[in-house]
C-alpha cells in the first residue's frame, strides 16, 4: 500500500500487529520525514486471546519530503522472508 501526502498533511489508519507472535510494525525511527503517534484500539471482545491481532490507529503527520517504510514482519528474522505486508508514505 502506498500513502501519498503533502508536508503537514495528516493522515490516520488503522493496523493490526500480532506481538505475541512476534510479528509487529517497524519502521525507521530516526527519518525525519513523518511524525507518528500510535493509539491502541480495543478488541471486539474483553478477552485478550494470545495469538489474536491487536488493532492500532496511526496518526501520521507529514514533515518533510521523502519516503519511510512500515512493514509487518518478525523482525527477529534477519531474512526478512516473512514480510507479510508494506505501507510506504510518500510526503512531496
């Protein structure tokens, strides 16, 4: 998925990561081309079942011209084979 947006411009979405599997949203953290701010949204249930997917919202604020990359993977893995999906945010 590509995500295309104007400096200053903010963008919200919604993700799922599966941490107790150890598959989880990274990113560069040290780009100074998007501010991110996470919030965690509740599950559909009360019961937290080890193995489900946690929901996120991402408030994306576009600072400066470039790209950064999000992809969900077991990071632990140094192949990277196990990519399972990739946003990129495009700020012009």
């Amino acid at each position: 998925m590509k995500i295309f947006l104007k400096k200053n411009e903010i963008h919200n979405i919604i993700i799922n990561a599966n941490y107790t599997t150890g598959c989880y949203w990274d990113f560069n953290k040290k780009q100074n081309i998007v501010t991110l701010k996470e919030k965690s949204i509740d599950n559909d249930n009360d019961i937290f079942v080890v193995g489900s997917p946690i929901k996120t919202e991402l408030k994306i604020t576009a600072q400066n011209k470039g790209a950064v990359v999000f992809n969900l993977a077991r990071h632990w893995d140094k192949t990277n084979d196990d990519i399972e999906k990739t946003i990129e945010i495009i700020v012009d």
